[in-house]
C-alpha cells in the first residue's frame, strides 16, 4: 500500500513541537497521556489503512449522484461511519457527560488529518456531525441536547450547517430563508440552500440541520439573522415523522466526487417544523462558532492532500528512470543506464516544496488547535491571550494549506510528467480534490480580508503584539543554537519589515481609504502566510537540534537532518518570495480600484 503521510512527521510535531504533553497536564485531560493517545492514533492509522484509502480512487470513480429523490453514495460510507463512531471520531473532544472521551483539540485534529490524507471524500461527513453536535450543546436547549446529540455522536444521524443560498453566498445578510413563528414555540422554516456538504445520503436514518434563517419581521442584515435547528425528520412518541425537508439534486463536482453537495427544500408543503437555538437574531453569531472550527478543518484537509500527493509523488521519483545526471564538465554519458528522476536536482527543487508546505502547514494547523485547547481549558489567566491568537492565525490557517497545498499537489504532477495529467495515476485527483479548499467555508479573498481588516487591527494591534512575541520566544531559542542563527535573524528582520508594510497600510484605513487599503489583502495574506509558516519552519527546527542533543523520541539522525534540510530549503526558496510581495503592497499604483472605465 503506498504511503500517504509519515507517522513520524505527525508525532514529531504533535509530541515534541507543540509540546502535547503540556496539554495533557490540563486538568480536564487528566486521564489521557501520551502512550494512550499513540495508541488511539495507530488504531486510526490502522482504520484508515484498511477501510479508508483502499476505496479513495473508487470513491471518485463512481460518484455520489442524485436519482429518484435520492442522494447515493460509495455503499461502504456506511460501515465506515459507523466504525468512525466507535472510535470516537465525532465525539471525540466533547465532554464525558455529553458522552465524549475529552480528548484535546489537537489530538482530535491530528486524527481527522490521518483520515483526510487517506481518503479526503470521508471525513467531512463526520466532521459536520461533530461540529453540528458541539454547537447545539453549547448553545441549544437541554431538550435539544437530549433529542438530538445522542444520535449524532453514535453516528446513526448526520450534522450539517445550511448558510448558503442561491442568491446569498458569502453575503449572508442576503438570506431570505424565513421562520414563521408558532404558537407552540417552534417555527415553520420555508426556504431554500444550496452547497450543503453532507446534506443527505442513505446511511444515516435521520439529518440534523442547522439553518440560519431571518424570523419574520426581522431586522435587516445579519443582525437579523436566526439559527434552527431542523431536523430532516421529526423526532415524536412514535418515531421519526417527516418535516418537509426536500433534496433537490446534488451538484456534481470536478474533485471531492465521493462527498456530496446537496440542495436543500424547506418547507414547499408548508410543514417543516424549526427549533430556535439560544435567542433571536444571534444566530450567525452562533454559526460562527461552528465556522471557525470548519476553517481550521479546511486547513487540515488542504494539507492532508498535500500530504498524500507528496508521498505519492516520491514514490514514483524513487521508482521512474529517465534521462541521465548531467556531469561536471556539462555533458551526459550516453553509455549510462537513465537514472532515477530523483537524481536530478530540479525534481528534488519540487519535492522538497511539497515537503516544506505540507509539513509547515501541518504544523501550523496544530498550532491553531493548540491555542484552541488552551483558550478554552488552559490557565483561566491565559485564556484570552490564547484565544486572540487562534482568532488572528484561523484565516491563515484556513488559507495556506488551500492555496500553498495546491501549488504542492501541482508540483507533484508535474514530477510525473504525462501521467500526472492521466487518470491512471493518483496525482490528478488530488490535484481536482484539493481545488475546492480554496472556497470552501469562506473563500481566500474573504479570508484575506477578514485578516487584514479584523485580525490585524483587532484590539488596537493587541492580537499581532502577541504572535510577534510567540514568534521572538522561538527566534531566542533558536539563537543558542549555532546552526539556525542565520534563520533566526531572516526571521527576526521580516517581523520588522511586516511592521513597516502595515505602517505603509495602515494610514489609508485611518484616513477613510478602505478600499485602497484592502485592495491588495489577497497579497498582505500571501506575505503573512509565508512569515507564519517560517516561524513554524524555525520552531521545527529548534526541535530538531534539542531532540538531536537528547535523543528523545526515538528519532534518526537521518530523520532530524532531514527536517533541518526542509527548514534551510523554506528559508531558501519561499522566504525571498515575500521581497516581491513587499513591492507590491507599496507601490503607488492603484490598478484594481473601481474606475470610469473598467478597461476589460
């Protein structure tokens, strides 16, 4: 079976770069320790190994499709939900009254990457379920909670999050979907949504859905906004009933082919029935909650692809013969036999890309769920510290493993060649699978966005002071080590000259200037992102020396140069990078704005 990550890689950053032990002294992960944890990532690995990867290619070859009502999907998507459950994937991290194992944030996300690199089409499923579920116990009624969350958590029903609508995509003050309220206190939902990920298939006996909706006579704009829970069948006395919930169709897509997009119908007979979460008018509030933890997964995933086509793409480096090395004085002896195209420097160039996005976007992705884990149960002192930081990482986290990833997965087909571009090898799939992560749960403009006009600025700087001294703890560590200084000051002189592109930025802002200063946030994003992912390229680093010098974990000389010569690559060929970036965001030009002539 070929490799589609390395188990080494995932503890190297779980245990010893982000300090999983630390988490675990926490007291709500009391009964959890590292051994028992290693023993629950070697049951997924096993899980994925023999139910997930051996129908991933399948998956794609016969799609889910829509026929008579009905959304159909891979016939053995059910006994792999079901296992799922049972191993404590969809409740993994909720509380043990609510019938969850505990577990740390981050070991829930190193789970669900093992799974997303193995088969990308599966773990969606059970990630809305377990996002679903975790917000109606944070903000649902006890009867909610009781009625639904059970069945959720035992896999039998699924979990979805319905925002989007065909005339109301990322602007969501645009939704019409409308909830009549009823004397009983439930509301009648009428309405419809589009690109539901998730939203029906025949495995699950029932679908809870959250639906934001506007209650009628609502106010305007998202402050008007509602969130339901409804239900694709009522739960009664006796049995399930249906609540006029009807899918439409399910839209075909280019990758992620074995997960299905449907298209919701509420209420055409006028019978389906909504359930108020928490108050009105604060349901997006609530979504968000859902939303920010779907960003960190989209990351994950992004990368888990990038992941699997990196160990796909050196696979058929190590085994394709083609051309022969080029000699010192220039010239190629013909009377050689081809060499293996891994010996040629320019495909080493593009494996060692795909190395360096994959693991320093994993290691990124982990770091925002650490932050997670200690924003909601670390030192009640520390608690916002950590949660103003998760809140700025979470767009870069969302958008570097969908934008880098993919440019990994592209160099990966590109090292095979003609066959990249056929179907008979794995590459073009995850080329097409990994496409969508750009979009997904708010595209990169919105998060680009999102970062540079409210992460940024959020707290009067406060949130950027904090990660630029994460970023200088790790820049002092890594100065008593001889070998990374170099590394340590690039990365100390590009905090510097971040705070001299804000300083450019920021005055257009204050003078009213919104436009001009957000013109150019997809490239504040792509330089930031680079700068993150140097720090975690660094704090891998650090780690590889000190576990060089202890010789804990039980890691290869081989294995620890290995991530030393990954760093060295990053701080190579992708720092630079940003020097261009720079000039851009301070050029004068103004060529994107809004004219009297549009010029296409």
């Amino acid at each position: 079976m070929a490799a589609y990550l390395n188990m080494d890689t995932l503890r190297f950053l779980l245990q010893h770069t982000h300090d999983l032990e630390q988490i675990l002294t926490l007291p709500r992960f009391a009964d959890h320790d590292v051994d028992s944890i290693n023993i629950m990532l070697d049951a997924i690995k096993d899980f994925s190994d023999q139910e997930l990867y051996p129908v991933f290619r399948e998956m794609d070859e016969k799609p889910v499709h829509y026929a008579d009502g009905k959304i159909i999907t891979h016939p053995g998507l059910g006994k792999i939900l079901r296992q799922s459950a049972e191993l404590g994937v969809i409740g993994g991290t909720f509380d043990y009254e609510d019938g969850g194992l505990q577990l740390p944030n981050t070991v829930g996300t190193a789970t669900y990457f093992i799974m997303d690199a193995a088969n990308n089409n599966v773990p969606g499923y059970t990630g809305l379920t377990m996002g679903a579920a975790e917000l109606i116990l944070h903000f649902g009624s006890d009867d909610l909670k009781a009625t639904y969350v059970p069945k959720m958590i035992s896999g039998e029903w699924g979990g979805t999050m319905c925002l989007t609508e065909p005339q109301a995509g990322s602007s969501l003050s645009d939704i019409t979907t409308t909830a009549y309220p009823q004397a009983d206190g439930t509301y009648k939902i009428k309405g419809q949504k589009i690109f539901i990920s998730g939203g029906d298939h025949e495995h699950c006996e029932n679908f809870v859905h959250l639906v934001l909706a506007r209650i009628e006579g609502a106010p305007a704009g998202t402050k008007g906004i509602s969130l339901f829970v409804v239900p694709k069948f009522r739960p009664t006395d006796d049995g399930l009933v249906p609540n006029d919930v009807i899918t439409a169709g399910d839209f075909q897509k280019m990758g992620q082919r074995g997960y299905c997009t449907t298209h919701l119908s509420f209420g055409e007979e006028d019978n389906s029935t909504g359930y108020l979460i928490g108050e009105p008018h604060r349901g997006l509030g609530y979504m968000f909650l859902m939303m920010n933890g779907a960003r960190i997964g989209v990351g994950r995933g992004g990368i888990a692809i990038a992941s699997a086509a990196y160990h796909a793409s050196l696979q058929y480096a190590q085994e394709r013969p083609q051309g022969r090395r080029i000699l010192d004085n220039g010239r190629k002896d013909p009377n050689e036999s081809p060499t293996l195209i891994i010996e040629h420097a320019d495909v080493r160039r593009m494996l060692f890309l795909q190395k360096a996005i994959y693991e320093g976007g994993l290691s990124l992705v982990l770091q925002s769920s650490k932050y997670l884990d200690l924003s909601l149960y670390g030192p009640e002192e520390d608690r916002e510290k950590y949660k103003m930081l998760l809140d700025i990482l979470t767009p870069i986290t969302k958008t570097f493993p969908a934008e880098k990833g993919r440019e990994a997965v592209d160099n990966g087909l590109q090292i095979l060649g003609g066959y990249g571009f056929c179907s008979d090898f794995v590459l073009q799939q995850y080329y097409r699978d990994i496409r969508i992560f750009a979009i997904y749960e708010g595209t990169t403009g919105i998060q680009s966005l999102d970062l540079l006009s409210r992460k940024i600025t959020m707290h009067n700087g406060k949130a950027l002071e904090l990660l630029a001294g994460e970023m200088k703890a790790t820049i002092e560590a890594a100065l008593e080590q001889p070998e990374l200084q170099k590394y340590a000051a690039a990365l100390g002189g590009k905090i510097k000259e971040t705070q001299e592109v804000l300083g450019s930025l920021l005055p257009f802002a204050a003078k009213g200037e919104y436009e001009r200063f957000l013109a150019d946030a997809n490239i504040f994003m792509e330089y930031f992102s680079t700068l993150v992912v140097a720090w975690q390229w660094l704090q891998m680093g650090v780690t590889a020396k000190q576990l060089s010098i202890t010789g804990a974990g039980n890691f290869t000389d081989d294995y620890l140069e290995g991530i030393l010569h990954t760093m060295r690559f990053y701080f190579t060929y992708e720092v630079p990078k940003m020097n261009g970036l720079v000039e851009i965001m301070r050029n004068d030009e103004e060529l994107t704005l809004l004219k009297e002539k549009a010029h296409f």
